[in-house]
C-alpha cells in the first residue's frame, strides 16, 4: 500500500513537475560546472539546492533562467525546453539573485514597479503586483524610501518581491537569506511557503542547512557538478548510515575502555575531559551515563547530536576549502 | 517590447535625476570648469573676455609730449591691457624682470618733438620671451595703437593737404577769373585808347587848323596893326635919316670948308669917318610903303603854318599773357599699408575665447558624462545584479541596453544644450548664424558619446578599470581634438591622427558654426562623421559588452 502510494506521487510529481532536468553538462574552458545533473521539482514543491562553493549552483540556476545554455542534457522549465523556448520560460520564471538586485537609489515600490513593467506587466497589473509583493514581505509602509535606506533583512526581501511579481510558475533562490536579521529571514521563508503553496515549483539554493532542512520538501546536493545525494533531509540521513552522538564533558578524564560493558555504543574519541561517544539508538543514552559515572568521569554536560543535512553535507563533500572551484574561478 | 523600453529609461533618467553627484557633474562641474578655462585660457585668444585679468602694461613715459599721452588713450580702451604708468625705463624693465608684466613700453625723451617734426623715432618695448603669448598680443596692441596714431596723423595731414589744395584750387579759379576780367578790362583799354587817340587826332588837327586860322587872321590883324605902327613909328626914322642925310651932306660942306680954312694943313687932318652910307632909295623910301614892303597886306603876306601836332600813339598795353595759375600738384601722402584681416566666412577676427571653451569642454564633460553614465551605469547594473535579473526576464535584453543608451543620449543631449545656453547668456558665445544647426552636431556627438561609453563599459573588467581607462581615453580624445585649445596648435601629424577622434569633428563642426560663422551646409561632413564613429562605436561596444556580460556566470 506504501509502495503504491509512492509510486503514484512519484508519477503525478514527474506529470506536475515545473522543472525537469536530465543529464545537464556546462563546462566553463574545459572545467567541468555541471557534469550530468538530474533531477525535477514539482509544481507547489520546495526542493533546496545545496552544494559547497564550486558545486554547480549557480550554473544550474542560471541554465534554469536562460542566463547560460547548458552544453548537453536537457532542462524544461514550467513545460518549455530549454533553450529553444527560452522567452517563454523567462515568462515563468522568477530569479531572486543572490545579490539584492535592485536599484539603491529607487524607492522599493518604484524598484517593483520597473521590474513589473519589464516583466510584461501593464499599468493596474503592475501596480496590483507591486502592491501584492509588498505585502507579501511586509514592506508596504516602507513602499516610498529609497532602498540605500533598508536594512540587509529589508534588500533580502525586496529582492525576494522583485522576483515574484508576476507570480512565476518557477522560483529560483539563490541564498535568498544571505546575512539577513533572523525576523527577514522568518519573513522570507513564510513568503516563499506561502508561494509554494500557491503552486510554485521553488528550486532554493542555499548553503544554510537548518533552512534547506525547514523549508525544502526534497534536497538536491551538488558536489562538484554531480547530484551527491537528493531526497528528503531523512532520506539523505538514513542513506548517509549516520547515528545520533553523545558528547560528554566529565570533571576528570574517563579511562579508555569506560564504554566496554555497553553495547550499541561507539567512542569516537575527545579530548581530555571530553567525550564523542556514537549510538546506536538513543535508548541507550541513560546506560552511556551510568557507564561515566561508574568510571567516576562525573558528567558536567551532556549534548545529544542527532545527524543533520549539515552531517550529511559534510559527510558527502568533505571539510576541505572549496575557494577555487567557486563560481568566479571557475567561469575565469 | 516599447513599454520595457519606455520604463527602463524612466528608470534611467530616474537614477539619474537621484543621483546629486552625477547631476553636479553632469551640470556644475563643466560650467565651472568652462568658467575657469575660459578665462585662464582667454590669453590664447589675445581678447580676455569681460572680468578677465587684463594684461599689465607698465608704460614709461620719459618724453612727457602728446606722444605718450595719445598712445595711453590709444590703449586705454583695450580690455586686454591695463595700463600702468611708471617712472621710467628702469622701473618698466624691473615690471618685466620681477613678472609682473609680460612687456612693457618706453617712450623715449623727445620722441613728440621727433615725431611732430617730421623725424622717425622708435618706442621701446621690453619683452618677457617666456610669456611669448602675452608679448605676442600685448606687442600687436601697442603696434595697434601706434597704427592708429599714426593713421590718425596721417588723416590730420591728409586732410591739411587737402583742405590746402582746396584753397590753391580756389586761389586757382579766382586767378583765372581776375585773369579773364584783366585780359577783358585790357582789351577794352586798348579799344577805347585807340578810340581816344583817333578823336584826339581828329580834334587836334582841328584845332590846328582852326588855330592856325585864327593865328592867320591874328597874324594879319596885327600885321596891318604892325604896318600902321610901322609907318608911323618909321615916320620919325625916315625924318631921323633924311635929317641925317642933310646933316651928312652939311658935315661934308663942312668938312671941305675946315679943309679948305686948314689950308696946308688940310692933309694934316684925318680924314673923318665916312658916315655910313644911307641904302639909295631910303630916303625917299615911304614909311607906308616901307610898312606896306614889310608887312605885305593880305593873309597871303602871312603864312602862318602852325607845326603839326602829333599825338603820340597810345602806349601799347602789355599783351596779357597770364600763365596758367597751376593747378594744385597732386600731393598726397604716401599711402599706409594696412593688413586687413578679413574672415573668408564674414566671421569677426577676434573672438570670444568662450566660443573655444564652451563647445570644448561641454564635449569633454559628455564624453566623462558618458563615462560615469554609460559605462558606470552598465556596470553597475552588472555589479548590482539588475542586469542579470533583467536577462532573466521577458523583455530582450536589448530593450535594457538601448533604454540606458536612449536615456542617456537624452541626457546628454539636454546636457549640451543647456551649458551651450549657458554659454550664451554668461558668456555670450556665438550661437552662429543658425543656432539650430548646432543640433547636428551635437547630436551626432552626444551618439558618438553614448556608444563610445558602451565601448567603456565592454572593454573594462571591473567599475574601478572604468575610470583611469576611460578618462586617459578621454582626455587624450578632447584634447587631440580640440576641445581645450585650437586644433591648429598642434603638429601636423597629430591633427591628421585626430581625425580619427569624433571629438575633432565635432569641434570642427562647432568653430564652422559658431566661430566662422558658416551655415548648416558646414556641419553636414563632421556630423556623418560623427554618425560614423558613433555607428561604429555602437557595434564594437555591442560585441566587447554582450561578450564581457554574457561571458559571467
């Protein structure tokens, strides 16, 4: 019955899908950006994009908003292949740039109102949209000051307005939430729910776990142009094999073989008063405990690590810099 | 598509319009600029406009005549010289020495006397060699004003000498008319003196024959008076002779009885006188008819001839051979010889150095303009975001590029127009015969501008590249051109290389309208040029940014 059940989300997904891509290939000089990525987002779903620098991000994004042409693979967006229909893709489409793209020296109605026009908005539509948007980020009593003015939080959510004006079919974010307060940030995210729920499809690309594992339906990983892992944040964990860890500070140093009579249990190792011990199931928390106390560590704290997107994330792409395979090295 | 267009230039002009530094410098900077360089560079033009500094002259004036005084009102209406009086030579030399003044002028002690009698004489002028421009105007204003004076002494003359042989020509006349009234007056002399003598002739022979009838019958009246009183006063003679006679002939009787009493002694007597002998016939001879013998009776007895009266003949009068009064020679003063500049395009010779500077530097105050507003503005755009964002969207690209391009082609246009207006309500340029002729140009640099920052914008990496790639153009480009002195300054070889430079065209087109004052017809080349250079920069900047925009990830 399970079975069956997600077998037809699966097909009604890849019906409804806004965005499908197959096997995309962009190379920057020989470098490989993308080297065969797959996946789709369906309609009213959130998927999160998530990647070290140098992954393929933005290359995929920008492929998405008819930015750049791939150079294998297929992409379709919102029913129309790339990069034939492009202009009717860009109809559909709407990019919120990782940057504030917007004017500093216009106010934040006039700013939606430009980008409404140049959407193929008319006069009542573009005011209506322009009216829409700022409500929907909450920047209505802000609507006539000049965007120098905002805050990082309100630019965020400016941003986010100029890419929504003609409710898109498709969203694509790019670290929409980059350096905002954490009240912009909720904003944000309530904005983009809110657009998901209304039926758009949202590919969210974000380096913030904690967001991709609260908003995203589904996550895609990139690691150096290949889709390292995609499901949901439990999927991701279960397939990672990671477990939840216990981190223990003690008064004194626990002897080495203090975990010897528990079972299901796995030091990881410390330092000094410190302790990582990996379980199998958080059942067996309270025997970890007595297992200190027995060897006279006198536990001080103790920290319960459930496996995160983040464990997984580092799990899969490692701890190593990735600064010259960001996006600028890598197009030149 | 046209409403994209339509919003993304209000957008434009809306940045614009909040963007107080561009608008400062789009507006401000290059009146100030203009201002400053119009006056500072007045001197290139030898006519510093009103308020400028004018030109210090010390003039040292030793010979204190009328020399010195006409040459300082000569100079005193010229603006670009202020005169000032020193004591002499030494104290103009040290003006010059010390800076103060580029040249400066001596008139040396007796140069009026010289001068007002006729003898050459020179004025000194003390020159700066590095202040050559100064020297250069300051020296062709003094050899102005000499000129004048001269011209003027030479009118003065002139017109003595004509005023002179205006009177010897009057003389003249008066002359050859005494002369006529002379030779006629003469003539009827010579007439009416040979009239005179004709009746004096007459009446004289006249009067001699009437006179001598008159004498004749005088004669004969007081010859029968004569005879009368001849006779009787012969009466007594002829009775004295014939007395004498007796007597005669008794001395005789008597003298022969002495001679007879002397006897022997008679031979011993001398011998008396012999009495003249009495002429036969005397005494028998009648006192009338003697009278009658002496005076025949009758007018025939008398002949009276008076002698003939001649008159003499009138004096000839001089043939009146009057020479000529000469006419007035034909004197006249040399003639001086002047140098008249004569504009081929009726142009006035001096110009207002403005006419220069403010078609100059508003070019180069687009040409930056179009730096900060094209080239900055699409970069920007490209920095910001927007211009990704805009890619992203429905309407071309293109619509983007050409509103910026558009918008700022307006701005630039409305910039040219309004610091040109400036320049003619502050400065009083010339706006030439046509004013609005000076669209074309304009037009076609402000086109020329716009693309040429589009070029900027495609061939800069970065928004700080920008500015020292884009102002080493520029500034090289206005100043080959032209913009910020006359073109004809420079070598040869660099003005052919500035053809290659819109803003030399458009400085061309400028000086055609504004300074020579030509027409329309003159600005037809360098706008199809500039319409050429901006074509030409519109394409290449099309490819240089498409390339650089396109190329990001």
């Amino acid at each position: 019955m399970l079975w069956t059940r997600r077998v037809v989300a699966s097909i009604l997904s890849a019906v409804q899908a806004a965005i499908v891509v197959e096997g995309l290939v962009k190379r920057y000089a020989g470098r490989v950006a993308l080297g065969g990525v797959t996946f789709d987002v369906g309609s009213g779903e959130i998927v999160g994009l998530l990647g070290p620098n140098g992954a393929g991000k933005s290359t995929m994004l920008s492929i998405l908003a008819t930015l750049l042409v791939a150079d294998a693979g297929t992409a379709t967006v919102a029913g129309h292949r790339l990069p034939d229909a492009a202009r009717a893709v860009r109809r559909a489409v709407g990019l919120v740039p990782q940057q504030t793209a917007v004017y500093p020296t216009l106010t934040a109605a006039e700013n939606l109102r430009f980008f409404a026009r140049m959407q193929g908005l008319g006069g009542a539509a573009a005011t209506a949209a322009v009216q829409r948007a700022l409500a929907l980020i909450g920047l209505e009593g802000r609507a006539d000051e000049p965007v120098w003015r905002f805050s990082g939080g309100m630019r965020r959510r400016l941003n986010l307005a100029c890419g929504i004006l003609h409710e898109p079919r498709v969203l694509l974010l790019d670290e929409p939430t980059v350096g905002v307060d954490p009240q912009s940030r909720e904003r944000i995210f309530a904005a983009v729910d809110e657009l998901a729920r209304a039926g758009a499809a949202i590919l969210y690309s974000t380096h913030d776990m904690e967001e991709a594992e609260r908003l995203a339906r589904r996550i895609v990983l990139l690691d150096r142009g290949q889709v390292a892992a995609a499901g949901t944040a439990a999927e991701l964990v279960a397939a990672a094999r990671l477990t939840p860890r216990l981190r223990l500070r003690t008064a004194r140093v626990l002897p080495e073989h203090w975990l010897a009579n528990v079972d299901g249990v796995r030091a990881l190792g410390g330092t000094g008063t410190e302790a990582v011990v990996e379980v199998a199931d958080t059942a067996v928390v309270p025997a970890v405990l007595r297992a200190a106390a027995d060897a006279g560590g006198d536990v001080r704290e103790l920290a319960l690590h459930r496996p995160s997107l983040a464990d997984v994330f580092f799990t899969l792409t490692g701890h190593a810099l990735r600064d010259d395979e960001s996006p600028a090295a890598a197009a030149g | 598509m046209l409403a994209a267009l339509g919003a993304a230039i209000a957008k434009d002009l809306r940045l614009l319009a909040r963007d107080r530094a561009s608008l400062v410098f789009l507006a401000l900077a290059p009146v100030v600029v203009i201002t400053v360089a119009g006056f500072s560079l007045a001197g290139l033009f030898g006519a510093p406009p009103g308020g400028a500094r004018a030109y210090v002259l010390p003039v040292a004036d030793e010979d204190g005549g009328r020399l010195g005084r006409a040459l300082r009102e000569g100079l005193a209406g010229e603006q670009a010289i202020e005169i000032r009086p020193v004591a002499g030579s030494e104290a103009a030399r040290a003006l010059v020495r010390d800076g103060t003044a580029g040249a400066a002028l001596v008139i040396p002690p007796g140069a009026s006397a010289a001068l007002w009698a006729g003898r050459p004489t020179s004025l000194l002028l003390y020159t700066d060699p590095v202040k050559y421009l100064e020297v250069a105007n300051v020296g062709a204003l003094v050899q102005e004003a000499r000129h004048r004076l001269e011209e003027a002494a030479r009118a003065r003359a002139g017109h003595r000498l004509a005023v002179t042989r205006h009177q010897a020509r009057a003389a003249r006349l008066r002359f050859a008319r005494s002369s006529r009234i002379l030779r006629r007056e003469l003539d009827r002399l010579g007439a009416e003196l040979a009239a005179a003598r004709s009746e004096g002739a007459r009446q004289l022979a006249a009067a001699h024959a009437e006179t001598e009838a008159t004498v004749r019958a005088a004669a004969a009246r007081q010859a029968g008076a004569l005879r009368v009183r001849l006779a009787a006063e012969l009466a007594p003679l002829h009775q004295f002779l014939a007395q004498l006679a007796e007597r005669q002939r008794a001395f005789a009787a008597w003298l022969t009885d002495v001679k007879a009493r002397a006897g022997r002694f008679a031979d011993r007597l001398p011998p008396p006188p012999e009495p003249p002998a009495l002429p036969s016939g005397i005494l028998t001879l009648d006192p009338n008819a003697l009278a009658e013998r002496l005076l025949p009776p009758g007018d025939t007895s008398l002949d009276v001839r008076l002698p003939r009266l001649e008159l003499a003949p009138p004096p000839s009068l001089p043939a009146l051979d009057l020479p000529a009064f000469p006419e007035a020679p034909p004197a006249r003063l040399p003639g001086s010889l002047h140098l008249e500049q004569v504009s081929v395009t009726g142009a006035p010779s001096r110009l207002n150095a403005f006419d220069q500077n403010v078609p100059g530097f508003s070019v180069t105050f687009l040409l930056l303009g179009m730096l900060l507003g094209v080239s900055l503005g699409l970069l920007d755009e490209r920095d910001w975001g927007t211009l990704e964002r805009l890619r992203a969207m429905p309407a071309p690209f293109a619509a983007t590029l050409v509103a910026k391009l558009v918008a700022r082609f307006v701005v630039g246009l409305a910039q040219m127009i309004g610091l040109f207006a400036i320049g003619r309500v502050v400065f009083g340029v010339s706006l030439g015969p046509e004013p609005w002729a000076l669209l074309l140009p304009t037009a076609g640099i402000v086109f020329a501008a716009t693309a040429f920052g589009l070029v900027v914008a495609g061939t800069a990496r970065s928004r700080d590249a920008v500015l020292p790639v884009g102002s080493i153009v520029i500034v090289t480009m206005a100043a080959v051109g032209g913009c910020w002195w006359p073109i004809e300054l420079e070598p040869g070889w660099m003005r052919q290389a500035a053809l290659a430079l819109p803003t030399t065209w458009a400085m061309r087109a400028y000086n055609d309208l504004m300074i020579r004052r030509e027409h329309l017809a003159a600005a037809l080349e360098p706008t199809a040029m500039l319409v050429a250079h901006g074509a030409a920069y519109l394409l290449l900047g099309l490819v240089l940014f498409r390339r650089r925009t396109l190329g990001r990830v």
